[in-house]
C-alpha cells in the first residue's frame, strides 16, 4: 500500500518482501503513542490470534481521530478460498492456520471487535466482486459524563 499511496511503514511479525519492519508481536509496537494518521490491516486480522489487544494497540498508536482501514473476507469464503490456494501457496503449506487463527472474520463480528478497541465504524463496503470488505473505522473517545 505504501508503495501504491505514498509515505507510510509495513510492519509485520514475518519478513515479507518489502516489510520495513519485523517485530514480535504487533500488540507491542516500538512507537509513540498518537504517532500515526491511519493503520491499515489488509486480509490479516483474522491470522493475529491476539486481535483485541492488537487493535488496542492500533488505538494507542493512532492520533485523535486516526482512521483504522480493515479489509475482510468472511468466514465461509476464506475456507474454500484457502483450500483452492493451499497448493500453490507455500505459506499455507509450511505454516498452515495455527491456534487462534479463524478463516475470516464476519461483519458483526467486524463491529464488535472495533467497537471494544474504542473505534466507530465510518464506512463499509464490499470490493473484489462482493467477495472481499474493507471497513473503515475512526478512533473514538466517549465524552466523559460532567460530574
């Protein structure tokens, strides 16, 4: 995406080609918290078996009002998708779905984990013929009650 859209960091727990940066766990990123404007996780959070705490942590790195971008494809369709694919595919055949791991994440599902990180959806929408949704969230703070 940075390449596509301009300045940005890849980070990730595997070094892929063109990562900028490898860490251990993506719950603990080495970064100031309010440091970025957007965090971006592409047909990935349903492979982090610590989702909560990692989209916690994608609160504590996005500035007041920061957008999150998620893209998701549901359950049943990753399954059958991850079987077609499984023989060329050599991520899939050397290290497989480990525990924790679930094909897909569905919509409510979507909003629900979200939600509990402190974000608001702002916008949904399905790409890659319907199969494939991106949802766009927005780092949310609940105005204290006046006491």
């Amino acid at each position: 995406m940075r390449q596509a859209y301009g300045s940005g960091l890849g980070v990730d727990v595997y070094p892929w080609e063109n990562v900028d940066l490898v860490v251990d766990n993506t719950a603990k990123l080495p970064f100031p918290a309010c440091r970025f404007d957007t965090v971006s996780m592409v047909a990935s959070l349903n492979h982090i078996p610590n989702r909560d705490a990692v989209l916690n942590e994608a609160f504590r790195v996005l500035r007041p009002g920061g957008r999150i971008v998620v893209t998701m494809i549901p359950p049943a369709i990753s399954g059958v998708w991850h079987r077609i694919r499984k023989p060329w595919d050599g991520d899939q055949r050397e290290r497989g779905m480990k525990e924790g791991e679930v094909y897909g994440i569905r919509r409510n599902q979507m909003h629900a984990l979200l939600s509990s990180a402190g974000f608001r959806v702002l916008h949904e929408a399905p790409f890659m013929l319907g199969i494939n949704r991106v949802t766009v969230g927005q780092k949310w703070m609940p105005r204290r009650a006046a006491a």
